[in-house]
C-alpha cells in the first residue's frame, strides 16, 4: 500500500492510501466511519488483488486538516465526486462504513456523471427511522459503546486507559470532527432521504444483526428507501462486520458484484 496526498481545486489536500493494480479495470473507493481508515483495511485488502483500491482519509481523521469549506457529509461527497473526477475514475464500486455509508449514498445521489457503478452501504448513517432511534453515541462510556458496537464486546473492547495518551487525544479529535459534520441535523440527511429512491445504480446495504448503533430494522427501512437495493444481514456482527464476520462480509459483497446489473429486492 501506498500513500499520496493529492492536491484538489478546492485547496484541500486529501490523503490517499493506495493498494492493488493502478490500470485494473475496477477502481474500488473505500471510505471508513468514526473509527479511522483502519476499520476498513480489510475491505481494502480484499479487492486488492483485483482491483484499484483507494481509501482516503476523510479531512480532520488522524491528523489531517479539515478546510472550513468541509461543514457537512454534503460537502465531503462533494469532495469525493471530484476525485474521481480529477483522477478520470468511472465505474467505480464505494463502498462505505458508518458514517462511509452515508458519504457512498449521498454521493450516488449527487452523481451527475454517471461515475460510479454500484455502492455498498455497511451499516450506514444518514436517515431518519420512525421506530429506530440512534443511539447518542458519544454518550455512552467506553464499555457501552464497545457493547453498542460489537456482537463480542469482550473481544473488542479496549480500556482507554491502557491506551497512549497521543491515541486517546486522535480518537477524541475524530470524534469531534464527526460532531462538527453532523452538528446540522445529527446522524441524518434530510435531503438525501428524499432522494434515496432515485438512485438506481445497483446497491447493496449490509448489517451486523448485533449492531445497536443503527439497528437492523434500521437497516432495512435503508434498502426499502434505495431505488435498487438487496439487504443483507450478516450474522454474529455489530457495527462493523468487515471486522468481525469478515468471510461473511465478503461472500455476500463477492456475491452481489457477481450478480452485476440488477439487485433487485
């Protein structure tokens, strides 16, 4: 894997790791949740062989600067689509955890070119579920949210206290950016609710059946909302199941991409 930081029209300079083949006929656009680039390494890994896999670190994660321009999941799909624009990309697959998820859906949403070619949302954010609440997450102390988050959470768990103090600081300054992004209208976007039955492209929406961040039924009501959309749960999962069910995961992504032109419910 490699590592550039591309220089965008905006001003921003976006970090970028790289894996795979450069020329492969399949650019894979990974994008992760709160947690940092590294819950989605292994997706990144599994296209790898395949395809051109790119995994941006979303501006103000792990270090990185946020413009001011940067206020919203809007404006970072924005940034997204003219990625792919600058680097000539077309029939993408995005595939996106969490908060990843939302990016992927809003940026099927606003894809005027015609870019992208399939989206996978894994326990994604983004809309508003009568009946499904979302879950305060910075609310909850570690061990909830560990308990929130993971079919396990005994496996998963990590006491911050045992954790170097630098770390401690970065998780608390991602958390603060997912705030500052969401700050409008919490883990939702009205507008791209509106939107979600006009993307047509073939979507796949995967859920962990444990996760207790965004429910299953949360998940489905997803789907239901997406124009072309197949659900599918992934058993003895939480909120990221490319971390926990990782065969699982992959199967039912490999399975979908195989199928190709229709995902039909």
């Amino acid at each position: 894997m490699t590592t550039r930081t591309i220089a965008l029209p905006s001003g921003l300079d976006l970090t970028i790791d790289e894996t795979g083949t450069e020329d492969a006929a399949r650019a894979v656009l990974v994008l992760h949740g709160g947690g940092g680039p590294a819950t989605v390494a292994p997706i990144a890994a599994h296209f790898a062989s395949g395809s051109h896999v790119l995994v941006p670190t979303h501006p103000g994660w792990n270090g990185t600067h946020r413009p001011e321009s940067i206020v919203d999941i809007p404006a970072l799909a924005a940034v997204y689509l003219q990625l792919l624009a600058d680097e000539a990309l077309t029939d993408v697959l995005v595939v996106g955890s969490s908060i990843g998820g939302w990016i992927a859906a809003r940026m099927a949403a606003d894809d005027t070119e015609g870019r992208i070619a399939h989206i996978v949302i894994i326990d994604g954010a983004g809309i508003d579920v009568p009946g499904e609440p979302v879950v305060n997450f910075a609310a909850l102390s570690p061990r909830e949210q560990a308990e929130h988050s993971w079919h396990d959470p005994d496996r998963f768990f990590v006491d911050p206290s045992q954790l170097p103090p630098e770390r401690v600081a970065a998780q608390r300054a991602n958390m603060q950016t997912m705030g500052a992004l969401t700050s409008a209208h919490g883990m939702s976007d009205p507008d791209l609710q509106a939107r979600l039955g006009s993307i047509l492209i073939p979507a796949l929406v995967l859920w962990g059946d444990s996760d207790q961040v965004f429910t299953p039924g949360y998940g489905r009501a997803y789907a239901a909302a997406l124009g072309n959309a197949r659900f599918e749960l992934i058993p003895d999962a939480g909120h990221l199941p490319q971390l926990e069910q990782p065969a699982a995961t992959f199967e039912a992504i490999d399975a979908f991409l195989a199928q190709g032109l229709d995902a039909s419910r």
